[in-house]
C-alpha cells in the first residue's frame, strides 16, 4: 500500500496519513486482514517524524479501521471496507467543517438525526 502525503497541504501530516489509507480501502486497494507497512518505514519514505506517521495509525485505530499491536504491526480490520471508509471519511469532513463554522457536537448529532429522519 502506497501512502502519500503533502507537505504543503494545511492539513496535518498525521490527518493525511490516516486519509491515505482511508482512501485505499475505499478504492479497494486495501482490505481487511492487510497489513499496513511499518511506520518506521513510512517515515523514512515520506521523510516525516515517525510518530506522525503513528498519530495517522492511531487515528485509524480510533475509528476502528485498524488493529494495532505492539511486535504484529496494523493490521486492516472488518470494518475497513469501502463503505465504511467513506462514511468515516464523510464524518470526518462533518466534523472539520462544523469545527469551521462554531458549531457544538448537539448542532451536529441534531443535524445529523435530521438527515437520518
């Protein structure tokens, strides 16, 4: 699995690692049961901090799409699959714009369970 970055992006490298996979799983190129390459090695390829790299791995752990564990490395869970990846790339999408705009997590949950409606 490639993982890209952009240095001159305002996004945090962190935030694009965790996108990057994201975006994999959602293309198909990843799925569940994949190992994700070592961090190690990530940061050397992208010349970023490795704890970066990690910040995205546990971004993803948070979310449920990866298992991380310490000497087995991430490994891609059953809830990476293309749909979930996208819904969870669209919730993160929700959650930086509602961030822009002021807004607290009840105008969120409430738009949310009106669009649901």
């Amino acid at each position: 699995m490639l993982i890209r970055v952009d240095p001159s992006s305002p996004v945090p490298l962190g935030d694009q690692v965790a996108a990057s996979v994201r975006r994999a799983v959602a293309d198909g190129h990843a799925a569940p049961g994949d190992r994700l390459p070592p961090a190690r090695e990530v940061a050397a390829s992208l010349e970023i901090n490795v704890h970066t790299v990690l910040r995205g791995y546990q971004q993803l752990r948070d979310e449920g799409l990866v298992d991380l564990r310490r000497g087995r490395g991430a490994v891609l869970t059953a809830r990476a699959t293309g749909e979930r990846a996208e819904l969870d790339r669209k919730a993160a999408e929700l959650a930086a714009l509602a961030r822009r705009l002021g807004l607290g997590e009840s105008d969120v949950l409430g738009a949310v369970r009106a669009a649901l409606r």
